[in-house]
C-alpha cells in the first residue's frame, strides 16, 4: 500500500511539470463550397495539481445518485441527472420543484421519493424554462396536479423549443462540444447529462404568475417570486416559515455562465439584484437546482455575498474593457477575479 500511495503521489508531482501527452495539430479540409482548410494546434493539457485531484474528489461525490433529507420535510435528489429535484411534503400533498432532463432520471428519482411518502403530488413548479429543469413533468404529474410558472416562461419555451427549436439544438451541440468532436477535450468523470427527453411532450403551465404567486398548502406558506438572472422568466420559491429558498440556477456551485456561445447574453444585473434580494431574505436554507444545499444562515449569507460581488465585479470590468475600445481577447486577458474571491470553490470555473 505505502508503494503504491508513494507511485500516486509522485506521479501527481511529475504532473506539475511534466505534460504525458502530445498535442498534434488538426486540421479540417473544405466540406462546403466557400470553406477554407482551417488547422488549429491546441493548448497543452493543463497539469493536474493535487488540489485539482482534490476537487475531483469531491466532483464525483457531488455527482452519485442521492437523496438528501435537508430538513424534517424538504428532500433535494441530485446526481441522477443534470438536473435536480426537490420534494416538500406537507400534510396535503407534495410540492415538486424543477424535474430535471430526462423522464427516465425523473421516474428513478420519483421512486426514491415514493420510498419517503405516498402522498399525492399536488404542485410542480418550474423555476426556468431550460430543459435541465423541465422535461421530466410528466413522470410526476398525477390528477389534478398544477404546474406553477412566470408567464414569462411560456414566451420563453415557445420561442426557444418551437419557433428557435432547430437552432438552439444546433447552439448546445457546440456549447457542449458535440460538433466539433477533435477540438474537445473529454471529461474525467462521467457526465450527468441523461440527454433530452419528453421534449416532444412538454407540460406547460396551468398557473403563471406576473410578480409573485401564493399559497398555502398542508399549513406551509410558499411565495413564488419572479426573478432574474439565469433566465429572464426565472423564479425562486420562498418558504418563510421554514426560512427556506429554492433558487433555481440563480446560485450553483460553479462561477455562473453569464453569456452561452451562440446564444443571447443573459440579464446580469438583474442576477446581482436577485442575489442581493436572497441575501436581504436572510434564509437558513438554500437549495439550488445544480450542486449541494447550502444550510447555515451565516453559510448562506457568505455564499451569495460572495457570488454576487464575483458577477458584479465581471460585469463592470467587462464594461469598462468596452469603452477602453479593447478586443474581446484583450477582455478575456484582463478581467479577473479578486484574489479573495478566486479561491472560492464555489467560484471555480466548473459549468463548460
């Protein structure tokens, strides 16, 4: 064992200045009339550091199929897709919150919840229109289930899954890499994208909401509340009694894709507004709809103090490299994190 462990540990330390594998140009002849042969060397592979394995560690534990009991009737499932879901139960029924990608991750994570209750499902509720968080519905719907939404999201949805459905299929091929597979870099783990399903079968809302939304349900107060950030039809959903706040994608472990190749920016200040709106909420509870609940209101408080001041800081920077007149690689150059920020793990470059 101790051989082993001392091989692990070297090879780690050689790694630190030592690349074990070559990188070779690629090049790509004309498919299409008017294209030109394009040849490209990529960068070297980045060296391992232990505090690199160190996260990877941790990546795979973030990344196993649980269910995590978060408080007396507040469960969170994660690591069954790309997407999570949280339960509520209550004395009448159960809340769901977001569904994830795939109807075949859903119905595992449907079972899970069956092990805790049978009761019925009496609301789910969408945080935002991306499909991470919407195609598993129909795996939970029973009689009588309301699906809660912004109206916003069915403007959204219909733009981007019926008018724009081809071209953004075509824009996440490339985000992820799917279109250019020799340019791409394979990751360490397994990814937890189950692939779309339900597409073709979408539930919508059967109630949407302008501002804010009410109800009581079991003698559990929940208040949606459109927000904005990752989506413009964004919401969080607000348990005051609880002191508990699901925010969606307004907050995940990993700093926030403010502007996706291909796609429109996204409303970054309005992301900082709501974060600072969380913050003021002082909630004990934060469940995302990516990564692990944060619990502790000093935790909280610290994470998305933190989150907004790193999207604010990007914002402004960016700004100012805009009216310097300098190129976006000139842009990507400069603009940086603070140092007391950067180290954050929660603020390290996972999303892409």
């Amino acid at each position: 064992v101790q051989i082993m462990l001392t091989l692990l540990l070297g090879a780690a330390l050689l790694s630190q200045f030592v690349s074990v594998k070559s990188v070779s140009p690629v090049v790509r002849e004309p498919v299409a009339p008017g294209e030109s042969t394009l040849a490209y060397t990529p960068p070297p592979l980045p060296k391992i550091s232990l505090e690199a394995l160190k996260d990877l560690s941790e990546l795979k534990k973030a990344m196993t199929p649980k269910v995590e009991k978060i408080t007396e009737d507040i469960y969170l499932a994660s690591g069954f897709a790309l997407g999570s879901v949280q339960m509520v139960v209550t004395d009448e029924g159960l809340v769901i919150i977001d569904t994830t990608e795939s109807q075949e991750a859903a119905r595992e994570i449907f079972d899970k919840f069956r092990e805790i209750t049978t009761k019925p499902v009496r609301y789910v509720i969408y945080t935002h229109g991306h499909l991470d968080h919407v195609c598993g519905t129909p795996v939970f719907l029973e009689e009588g289930t309301e699906v809660i939404a912004t109206k916003d999201l069915v403007r959204f949805m219909e733009r981007d899954f019926q008018e724009l459905r081809e071209f953004h299929v075509r824009s996440r091929r490339n985000q992820s890499g799917n279109l250019a597979q020799e340019y791409t870099r394979k990751l360490p783990v397994k990814s937890l994208f189950r692939g779309i399903s339900g597409f073709e079968d979408l539930v919508w809302p059967t109630i949407t909401l302008d501002r804010e939304y009410s109800f009581v349900l079991g003698g559990k107060a929940f208040e949606v509340l459109h927000t904005s950030g990752e989506t413009p039809d964004h919401l969080m959903v607000w348990m005051p009694e609880e002191r508990a706040l699901f925010c969606g994608d307004l907050y995940y472990a990993s700093f926030p894709n403010l502007s996706t190749p291909m796609l429109e920016a996204r409303p970054v200040k309005g992301w900082v507004e709501s974060l600072d709106r969380m913050i003021q909420m002082e909630p004990e509870y934060l469940i995302p709809g990516h990564t692990p609940a944060i619990v502790g209101g000093e935790n909280v408080r610290d994470v998305l103090t933190h989150y907004s001041r790193a999207i604010l800081h990007v914002y402004e920077r960016t700004v100012e490299c805009i009216n310097e007149g300098k190129s976006v690689e000139q842009a990507v150059q400069s603009v940086r994190l603070p140092e007391d920020l950067a180290g954050l793990p929660y603020l390290r470059e996972l999303y892409g």
